[in-house]
C-alpha cells in the first residue's frame, strides 16, 4: 500500500480520490486544497486528513502525490513534489505556458521525476485496444489518422477566458493521441478555427470549432476536428487508417437498446458526460500511479509528452491566427 | 430470346412484365386477363398483345408461361401450361388445397414438367448469400434456426377471408425458406398463434400474429415468427445458428444516411414495400427462368417445394387450431 | 451500514463479496462455507470472519445473509435464515424441486421474509432500460417477445447431470425475464429441445438445446432460444414487439473497435464471461439489497417470482420430455 | 423519346448507354468512338449507328449528346455540341486546365448552353438523402463537414502520368460536394500530400494522399480525406456537422449479411467497384437529363460548378506544392 496525497478537491480531485480509494495497492491520507471544506470533505470521506502541501511533502510515508489543482498550479506543485522525491501523477496541461514548461524540464530530468501526465484518453479502454492493435500491425503500416473530439456543450465564457484557449484546453488531449498514435515526431501544423457555437467565445479571443492537420518526417497525416458544442453528444471517435485497412473506436452509448419505429431503428444515447465516458480510464490511471509507485513501469505519458502536446497545441493556435502552416 | 406470355395483370404481373422486358432473354410477347383493360396496359407499354389462355397456350413461339393470376387459379393454369410443353413460372403459393396440389403431383411428373414456384425470397441477394455461406460451412454445422417475417401493416379483411389464412397466405414464404435452409425434412411442428392486431381479423376467423416451431429428424429447431403488422416496418430477417458461428441478414435500409442527435444515432427506415424490398429478388427470378429456358438449370423450387411448403402451412394452422404438435 | 453473512465463498460468493466490500452502506463480515480455506480467503480479504451458518444467524449484528451455496441449500439456507429475522439475498434457482419449493411458501410467508431471489439479467442496465422504456410505452402495447440466451461453451458433464436439467438450470433465467416482461401470467408452454452439442449431455439424460413459446391468457407470445454453445460467444438479447414498434437489448461488446478490412467491417469481440457480461448487474444487486436493508424498497423479484420460474421450468422440462403442450 | 448521341464507347461509355437504353424517355442513336469497333459494339447492342461527330451533331434528331470521351476532348466536345445546338451530359472533369475551361466559359454562356456536368456523388441516393435533410434543418445549421474519398486500389501509374494529379482527378468530385453541402463559397484552401501508397506515384509527380481543409467565408470549414488505395475496400463517406447534431452516409455494404465468430461479428464487404456503388447514380443521371430535355428543370451541376471544382483543384495542388494557404 502507498500513501498518496491529493492536492485539488474539485471535481476532478474528487473523482481521482474514489478511484485511489478503491484501489488495493493506494491509500489517500492527505488532502489539500485552498478551500478547507472542499479538502475537508472529501478528507472524511475516505478516512484522510486535511493537510498543507508542506506538511503532505515533508511526510516521509506519502509516496506519491496527485496534482489536481487550478492548471496554472500543476507545473509548481509537480516540481515541488519532484524535490520532495515523490512520485507525481499530474492533470493535464502540464501548463499553458510553453516556454515556463520547457525552462523546468532540465530541473524535472535532474531530479529523475517519476511524473506521470494523466492524458485520460490514453487509458480509455477503446482507444487502449485500438492503439495496440494498430501497433500490432492488425492494418498494416499507419499512414493517416483521423480524430474526432466533440464537446456535447460549451463551458462557461469566464472559463474559456482563463482557458488558455481550445487549443491547450480541449485540443491538447488529441495532441497527445495523435502523438501516440502516429508514431512519429510531428514536424508541421496548419490549423483553421472559428467562432460558430457561441459569439461570446469569439469575443473572449477564443474559437470553438477547429480542424487541424499534422504532418510527420515521412508524410503521414492526421486530422483532428474540434468543437466545444457538438449537438449531439460527446464525440469521441478515432479512425486511423493502415496500409492494409482502417481500425476505429466509436463512441461509447449509454445501454445496448435500440428503438425500432417507422422511421427505422434509434440506438441509444451516447454517454455524454465526461466523467462517465472516461470513468474506467481515470481508475486506469490510478492502477497505472499504483504500477510506477510499485517500479513495474515507467509512466506511460510523462513530462517530456506534456511539453510535447504543449508545443504543438501552441503551434495549432499560431496556425489558427496567421493562416500559416507552422514547421516544428 | 424465348417469347413469354403473362397471365395476370394485377400487381404482380407488372413486376413480372416489367422484369422480363428488361431481361435480355426474354421477350413479353402475350398477356392474359379476365380484365381486359388490365391486360391491355401491359400489352400496349411491353409492345406485345392480349391474349386468351387458349391462345397463348397455342401459339408455338411461346416458351414459357408466367401464372401471376389469383391463387385459385394457379394449380389448373400451371397444369394446362405444363399439358401445352410450356416452362412455368408459377406464383406463389401453388394452392390453398393441399389435397388439390397432391392429386395433381403424378399428372405434373408424368408431364415432367418445368414448373419455377416463384418463392421470391430465395431470389433476395441477402437471404440468398446467407444460404450460400452456410451450405459452405462457414459457421460449421447448422443447429438451429430464426424467422422474423412481420408485415408493416395488415391487409384488408376483405383479403384476409379469401386468403387461406395466415399460415398458407404469408408463413408459407417462411416455411419455404425454413425447409431450404434446414437441409432435412421436417418431421414436428407446433404453432401458436393469436389475435393481437385486428379484432376483425379474428372475426374472420384467422389469426394475425403466430410463433411457430419446426423439428427435423435431427433435432434441429426453427422458430418462424409472424406477424401482420409489425408497427415499425417491414421486418424480413433470418438468424442461422451454426456449430462455429451465426450468421444473419438483416433488414434492408432505404439509404445508408444516420442522424445522431442528443438522443443517439437514428438508421434510415427499412424498406417498407415489399415491391422495393424484393425488386432485386423480382428481377433475379426473371433471370433464373431464363436460364431454366435455356436448360442451363431446373428450377431452384419446383412442384414438390411448393407441396411440401403447403404441407407445413397446413400443419401449422392445425397445431395453432388443436394446441397439439403435428407430427409429418 | 449493515452487517452482512456470506454463506458460500466459490465462484458467485467470492462476485457478491466484492460487491458487498464495494458498496458504502453494506459491510460484510462473516463468511460461511464447509471449505474453510475458502472462507478464509475470502474473510481475510475483506476483513471479515469465518463462522458457521449458526454463529452468523446468531449474531445480532448481522442484517442480511448472502446465499450463494449449491444449490440444494438454497431453500434451507433461506428459511433459516428467515427464521432468524434476517433479510436473504438468494441466488438463484430458489431450489430444483418445485414441490419443495412451493411447501415452503406458506412458512416464508408466515414470516414475513424479506427474501430477494438473485435473477441477475433484471439487474443488468441493458435489460433494465428496456423493461422501462417497454413499461412506459415506447412501442405501445406488448404483443411478443423474443429472448435468446446462448452459453458460450457448455459446463462438464459433471455439472450437467447435478444441474437439474437446462430448464431449470438455465432457462430458468430466461423465464424469469419472461414474466417480468410479459406483464401477464404465462397459460401455456411449448417446448422442444435436441442434443446437438455434446452426446455426453443427451447420455446424462438431458438436452442442450432448446427452443420454447410461452403464452399469456390474452394470447401474447414469447419465444425462448437456449443453447448451451453457441460457437460465437455469450449471446444474450431480447427483443420485444409492440403495437408501435419493436425495442431490442443486443449483445455487450469488449470495446467499441473496428476493424475494417477487405472483406467489410468487425466489430470487437462480444463479452463472452457471464461475469464480465453482468458485472455491473451484480453490483445493483447488493444495491437493491442495500435498498431493501434500508426499508426503501421491497425485492424486485421474491419468493413467488422464484416458484414461478421454477414452475415454468418444470413445465417445459415435461413439454420437452412429451411433446405435448403444457396448461398452467 | 429524345434521341441521344454517345460520344466515347469506353467503360464510362458503356456505362451511360445501358442507362440510356433502360430510360423510356431517350433513345441511343448515336455511337462516336475514334476505336470503331468499340463504337459497333454498342451501336449494336442497343440498335444504334456508329457515327462521326460531324454527322452526329448535324443531326437534328439528335436531341443531347453524352460525352465521356478523354477528359482532353471534353471541353472541345462540349462546346461543339453546343455550338449545334444540342443538350449536353459531360463526364467530369471539365476539363484539366482551368484557364483553358475559363476561356470557354463567355462562349457556353453566350450560347445558353444546357450543360449537365455529370458529378455522380450528387446522383447516389445515400448523398442524395443527406443533402436533402441537412438543406431541410435536420440538423440545424451547417458547421463542418467530413468527406472521406478513399479508392480501394491505385490506378496504373501510366494513367497517374495523363490524370492531371490526384487533386484534378480524383478529389475534385469531394470538392464538388463540398461546394454543394457547404451552401457558401470557399474562400480559403490549404491540402498536404503525401506518397505513402506507391513509390511510383511519387516519381510520376503526384501524390498519393491527401488532408485537405476547406474554409468559408462564414468560416464553415470542410476536410476532405484522399487515398489512392485504402487497404479495406472504396470508402465513400460524408459526415456533415450542424448546430443541433450530425447528419452522416456510412458505406454501401454487398447484402446485409452478418457473421458472428468468436472474435465478435462481422459485416458483408463494402461495394468496392464505383460502377456497383454508383449504379443508381449513373441511372439518376440519365433521368436527369431526360428531365433537362423535356425542360423541366435546369442541369443542376452545370459549366460554373465544373470550373469551380477545378478551381478548387488547382488551388489544393498548389497548397500541396507549397505549404502554403490559397486564397480563393
């Protein structure tokens, strides 16, 4: 058993905190959050105590601490855990300032940080399968990859503000599938993007609706298509097409039920929440924490891939505003 | 080119008309009916000409004869065709009088003749595939089976009392296809059937809704299911369970088209007119006696297919009418 | 909280206990079973003890006791329990002797017993959601009913022969899913079954292969298909006619992937592993049995609903064995 | 009846006079082929004469000519047949040249030439219904649109050499139905090509693959997916994405055949030739343009949509050389 800290008690803490709960090999024992009661309740929830970053990084028992905190956080709290040699698991962005990132990699590689960038996707079992399957060969050689990530709704304007924008907010995700996937260092971007869900957004400096090609050394393709409203759901889909065939994951639907009417057959609702689409990979994450804590692996996303995904959602946006393809 | 002459000139035979004036093979040259006017039609769109049955049965050129007219007339058409050295391409079902089709069975060997029931679901490419893949082996041995042959909307009562009652007017297109897939005879049968759709149809004393079970030597199952109004459409589908796999054909949808909305995906409606959903199945029966013509085949379902299916559809209504299982 | 006795830690026990340790308002801490290495494992696990039916009855502190031993215990182990005040969570079937079975009702009866009899397939979220929509009117009125429950691989022999016949051992689950569907009370059944598996269940005496048609007083049919291999995985489906329309649960799938290739596309493997197909059925049965311990709800299925499957299963069991229909 | 010229006796040309030939409203009289035997043999086939263009267009029984002669000879072909007079049924493209297709475009004009061009995507039913129901609000506004154009195997890389590149060949049908779903005028254009598919390609000068992002002035953006060869078959797929949901035509599959494995179930292959999955459009159009000669509605892809197209073609192919965005 390790003893984990939390840091955040929001809704994403939260949930990273039932899953660690459930987990067999963690033990949540510290929470931390600038909102005592948050930290407070989730705390008594679990048989865990309120605590200060500072207490929870000088207690020699915690092993590894979760980074779950206000984004602009993630890159301080991470390092500081790193100094205090304890394992991190962190939300992702790694932060939505490149250059800050990428000045804090040699200080992260000096200390040997065990960091783990919790790219939930990756650990979706849909995706899971898809990406072993296609690095098995199951299509051939991959040339083309098309993802498509759909938000079912828009957050808030004061959100989108202190976003950092749809590229490092939302799109960041499909950077780092696509970086996964393609098996290749991206060397170009071209990004075209506008305001058609919400005029709000657009006035806030933001887009809501991108489509994005990234280009590798060899040529192969990937398109990812954004939007922060789909209208039908969260859509959540990848096709990636092989030399000797295409394999995709679809979306995931709430029940199995189909409708049959007159005007032909109606499945069922796609699961539109994210946290119920994405419930089985944020528990994935948490066995994968419990698997680097244990030294059966190394993190399977860490901070060089945060930087990584940071640097291409950053060249997206350039793109997006200068009409330019951008060379990386 | 073999010259036809068509007897009938309602619904059915302008599929039929229209079917062999496409075919290349064969040429529409007569057409037959009490009403003239219908007779007239045909002829005048097909450039051939109206006819009597005495005519047409006459007339050398002719190769073949297509019986389209109503059921009653079937059995004795077929014969006087088959007594003039005519192919017959004979309309589904040979008779409501099993007794009626029996006795004639020894004239219609004696004649050795050429008589092609036309069980238009043989000819559908989707059930034809299925029957294709399973006689070769590709789920393995075959164990059981499932029917679903429910009709969009009932017919009028005033059909249903003339029709021969459910079983020998609509299952009997099930038990054709039951006795083919099956590959045995079948040896029990046990059907239960009700009135759920039209009380009229009840009034009229037939049935309207009816599940029924086949048993071969072997011990393998079918289960046929009816109905005359499904309440979503035209619902044509067959499950074939074999020792290493299923297979299955689904219903035919009008186009490929799905909406997804935030209640799920919705598929096109099912192709509802049993006139668009078997126009492939139409055509290719015209095809086959073609080929029958040429002598390149003898028919797919001959005089003893359509007795037997009789045989079944009369078995059925007696185990719906005595709650027993009749064994053949 | 309530305590809880798990009296049977094999296979299904070793599931409910899981369950039981999982869910927040129950907590399981006594542990039965004739094999105490078994008992142990599992006590150990979740912190609970090793007892003796008698200790566990006695001890005030127990609210519930969980009956997942062999079967022929099912039907003492509840009594005594329900002698003892406790609220029983059974698994199913209530017992292979329908006489039995029904003597016990009066003193069940007598005592009030709070007696949830575990037919998983109700608590599934696939069925679940269809029983809903189907009780609410999406399709209008029921007028049939399609269940197909396939095993993937058959049980030993071993088994077969204790099991008390496909009927009862495994049709019964289809047969409880009847009744809660059908809304009516089953008056006839019919049902035919082959050996066409295994020769070594036809010598054990029994069949492996089935298929079945229930009827209601007001003519409302169902059809069962039961195989205990179905050569392509565990098939579990229902589909359920209307008056509007047809409402269908189909099978679970493993992921969402496809593979697309030269000869069309594949979908991902179905859940093959009951365990695995109704995991999360399980957990909504400690649910509903935390709800019943609260005095929220009494159970979906009961007593009576466990004599009724077992009386349907006797009953198509003699309809096979006779080949006669069977009054109710 | 309208009598019709063919101008090109090739696989297209083939194609086109069978449609001719089963439409009740046209007549072939005409057959124009530089290779005279491919001229007679379907001049007698379908009882028409082997004719020079001269003497085709100096006929004034000639209502319409279809010309699916070499792409180099359309727009010569074109403008004579309008010159004399006659309705015009042009295969795509245009032509290769889009100062050459310009230049023409006063004189057409001047003319009042009744030029259909025969895109056949608009014509397949499947686009057809999309197209329909996404200008009828199915799905609110239009967004973006995915339209995925994969062939299922290279053509010889000696007609590669002559095709005028991927972009004119072979996408600019996708552009066509970009310009006919998106309802607005591209404005901006950016493609990256690759060579991924065969080496030869490459060295003949053309791509192989292609990303292509479309760009409105509204800001409605399009991608476009291009593949010389996909590895699984012809993939014609459109997903069109609107304020209140997504409007989407999946593949034709062969028949609707499904066969379920222990590795799940598996559909029937896709429609892999373009004259099986375009034969309904191919017919669409023939009716199309006997409602042109009857006057009943105006050619509804005409001379601007094919400049268009190519326009858009050749700005893609300049973004694919460049990297660079075009401004349109």
């Amino acid at each position: 058993m390790h003893d984990i800290a939390l840091i955040g008690a929001g809704r994403i803490g939260k949930i990273h905190a039932a899953n660690l709960a459930a987990n067999p090999r963690l033990r949540l024992t510290r929470v931390v959050d600038p909102f005592p009661d948050a930290a407070a309740a989730i705390a008594a929830h679990y048989d865990a105590r309120v605590s200060t970053i500072e207490e929870a990084l000088a207690d020699p028992a915690i092993a590894g601490v979760v980074v779950a905190s206000s984004t602009d956080t993630h890159l301080p709290y991470s390092l500081a855990a790193a100094e205090a040699g304890k394992a991190i698991f962190c939300e992702k962005p790694l932060d939505q300032d490149l250059a800050a990132a990428r000045e804090s990699a040699a200080r992260f590689a000096a200390l040997k940080a065990r960091l783990f960038l919790a790219f939930n996707r990756r650990f979706d079992p849909n995706f899971a399968a898809l990406q072993a399957r296609l690095a098995g060969g199951a299509v051939g050689t991959l040339e083309t990859l098309h993802i498509i990530s759909h938000d079912p709704a828009p957050p808030p304007v004061d959100y989108v503000k202190i976003s950092g924008g749809i590229f490092k907010d939302m799109v960041i995700h499909d950077f780092d599938m696509a970086r996964w996937l393609l098996g290749e260092d991206v060397t170009e971007i071209f990004a075209s993007a506008s305001v058609l869900v919400d005029p709000a957004i657009g006035e806030a400096g933001d887009a809501d609706t991108a489509k994005t090609i990234l280009r590798t050394a060899s040529g192969r393709l990937c398109v990812i298509s954004s939007s922060r409203r789909s209208g039908y759901g969260y859509d959540q889909r990848i096709e990636a097409f092989g030399s000797k065939g295409m394999i995709r994951a679809q979306n995931q639907l709430e029940t199995t039920v189909e409708t049959w009417g007159e005007n032909g057959a109606a499945a069922d609702r796609f699961q539109n929440f994210f946290l119920d689409r994405y419930a089985v990979a944020y528990a994935r994450e948490a066995e994968h924490f419990a698997d680097i804590l244990d030294g059966k692996t190394t993190p399977l996303v860490d901070f060089r891939d945060g930087v990584a995904a940071l640097a291409l959602a950053e060249a997206a946006a350039r793109s997006a505003r200068t009409g330019e393809r951008v060379l990386l």
